[in-house]
C-alpha cells in the first residue's frame, strides 16, 4: 500500500533490480523529479492526460526521416543544455548535431569543391583543426553537411541530388582544410507538428534558426566534437529556436578581390579517447 508521502520511494526501489547502476539512476532520479513536479505545481488528472495526449501526437507524426521527438528536446533546450553539459574544456564549443546527419557521406579529397548545380553566394570555409595548444593535427576527419540555398536539406528535397552539400574529407599534414561551398540560409523548423503548433507558437517564439554549417571534427586520440558554424551577422543568431548558438561558433566572411567570401575558422581539439 502507498500514499502521498510514501509513493515516490516505493516506485523509486521498484527499480533497484536493475543491474546498469548508471541506468538504475538515471531512472530513479526521474522518478523523483517528476513526481516532484506533479506535486509542486498540484497536476490534474485532465492536465496530465493533456501532457499524454500531446506524447501521442508527437509519436504519430513522427518516422523513419523525421523524429518530432528531438525536435521536442531541442526547443525546451534539452538537446543543448547537455551539447554544454558533455563539452571539453577548452575546445572548440559544441552545438546541437540535428536531424539531417548522415554517417555514410561521400568521402572527398581536400581540397573540396561542393558548390556544382547549387544555386546561391558562393563562399569558402577553411581552417585549422589543432590541438589546444595549437599544433596542427594531421590525422583528423572533417564531416561536413548543410542547407541548399532555399533553406532545405536534400532528404526532405526531392530536387536536390542525394548527399547534397555534404561529404568527408581529412584535413592536410599541416591540419588545413577548405570547403568551396553555398552561404547557408536561415530556415524554420518544422511548423506543421505539434511541438511548433501547442508549444513554441502559442508562446510565441521564432521558429528560425540562423543559417550554419554543420561540422564533425574527430581525430584518433581526441574527444570528437558535433558543433555548428554561424555567419557573425545572421539576424536570426539572438532567437535560435534550438539554442544552438554559441560566442565560439561565429565566423565571419572576409571581402577577397577577386574571390569568393572566405570565412576561417581553427577546431581545437582536446586530448582523449576518440569517440564514435
């Protein structure tokens, strides 16, 4: 038998048979926070059916190529808070990895020019990955994707070809690399689920995100990093509706007679196991 003061405890050892201690918990913590909250804040049976029901339609509407669930975590800031919580000291800062990653991108030799059909400002982004200490790292791997220039990703885009703006490169003995690629654009996420259409529009909220390239630096020896580049003048930087902006990660194009704009930006990276 439970009651008020008794229930939490009795649900929190329900999980003690597990044998994943950190899973036991993660579990038990969540317990306690939620039933936290229900308490605080006196939650209704008709509230919490709500909240079940708003679960429902987050699932339904989601699939294969779109999970309405991350992008659920990304606008309460979740997807972030742990892109902060998990970054190295020191290095590059990491941003949030979004739902248009590929693991199987073309692998390209760098220097890589990415622009062919694509319409748009054409720009170059090139750096340095590098230790913290600054010396280059020969070894490392750039995965690289983005927008086309009408906001889109070529998943979601049957105009574009398949891996659009998009490939894997290593970076020179010298740890240079340079992209010939598109200005990306700002885009909305999405607007006809309900994440956008119960929570972030009644609230009020953007629902841009500025425009960015999306980088995975990943070196044997060093913790790999999931981030996003920004252009310094994006109007959308100060309302990201995923939190993803970062003072670290603006970069700024460069006027060059002649050429196209460059942007250079180093990724430091810092001493570790490599992760997958």
């Amino acid at each position: 038998m439970v009651d008020l003061g008794s229930l939490t405890g009795v649900v929190e050892r329900s999980f003690d048979g597990l044998e994943d201690s950190r899973r036991r918990q993660l579990l038990k913590d969540l317990v306690r926070t939620i039933h936290d909250f229900v308490v605080r804040n006196n939650i209704s049976h008709a509230e919490w059916r709500q909240s079940i029901e708003f679960l429902h339609r987050v699932g339904d509407i989601s699939n294969a190529s779109r999970s309405e669930f991350s992008l659920l975590s990304d606008v309460l800031g979740i997807s972030s808070l742990v892109d902060l919580i998990g970054a190295p000291p020191g290095a590059t800062p990491s941003s949030v990895l979004g739902p248009f990653h590929s693991a199987d991108s073309p692998w390209r030799d760098n220097p890589v020019d990415l622009v062919k059909q694509n319409t748009g400002e054409v720009v170059i982004l090139e750096g340095v990955v590098k230790t913290l200490s600054g010396s280059p790292i020969a070894d490392a791997t750039i995965d690289f994707w983005q927008n086309a220039d009408n906001g889109l990703y070529w998943q979601v885009d049957p105009s574009q070809p398949a891996d659009n703006l998009r490939c894997k490169l290593k970076v020179g003995k010298d740890g240079h690399f340079l992209i010939r690629t598109i200005r990306p654009k700002p885009y909305c996420i999405p607007t006809d689920g309900p994440v956008w259409k119960e929570l972030v529009e009644p609230a009020r909220r953007s629902a841009w995100r500025p425009g960015h390239f999306h980088v995975i630096v990943s070196a044997p020896g060093y913790q790999t990093i999931v981030t996003e580049i920004f252009g310094h003048d994006d109007p959308y930087l100060a309302t990201d509706a995923v939190f993803g902006v970062r003072e670290g990660l603006l970069g700024r194009y460069e006027a060059v007679d002649g050429e196209a704009p460059r942007m250079r930006f180093d990724f430091e990276l810092a001493r570790g196991a490599e992760e997958s």
